[in-house]
C-alpha cells in the first residue's frame, strides 16, 4: 500500500522530523485509519537509501496516520510517497 507524506507532525513553536503525517491511499475514516496501526512504513531516498518507520496512531477524522521514522526526514520528502507493509 502507498501513502502521501502530507507534513510533519508538530505544534507552533516545535517541529519532530522524525514524526510524519501520511495519507494512505484508499483510507477515508479513522476507523480504517486505525487498522493500520503497528504497520512498518519504508521511505526510498533518491540515493536509494532505506528509511524505516512504523506507524502510531490515527491522525484526525479523515483517515491520515501519524509515522514515527527511525530518524528524521528531509525536507523534500514532502509530498513523496512511502510504502506501508507489514
């Protein structure tokens, strides 16, 4: 399954980069949202390098999930895909 890395996860004075906003494709409540819970997320750089992330919680009413990477994520990543597996 792929999703859309939509934003970071943060407040106003505060960004975690290593926290993701995604959008999966075909998921449109939180009740979906949350079967995907526990899911391994892998993001492909350019470079080919392989970044690992699973994913948290529901994220609001409309089907987005909050992914916590192993580390941080760069700024172009977003609006890129990433693969949701087991």
């Amino acid at each position: 399954m792929k999703a859309t890395i939509v934003n970071y996860r943060g407040s106003v004075h505060s960004q975690k980069t290593s926290h993701m906003i995604l959008l999966p494709e075909g998921v449109k409540t939180r009740k979906d949202a949350d079967k995907l819970k526990g899911k391994e997320v892998i993001f492909t750089t350019e470079s080919k390098k392989l970044i690992k992330g699973k994913i948290a919680a529901a994220h609001g009413s409309k089907g987005a999930v909050r992914a916590i990477f192993e580390r941080g994520l760069p700024g172009q990543s977003l609006g890129g895909k990433v693969d949701i597996g087991n």
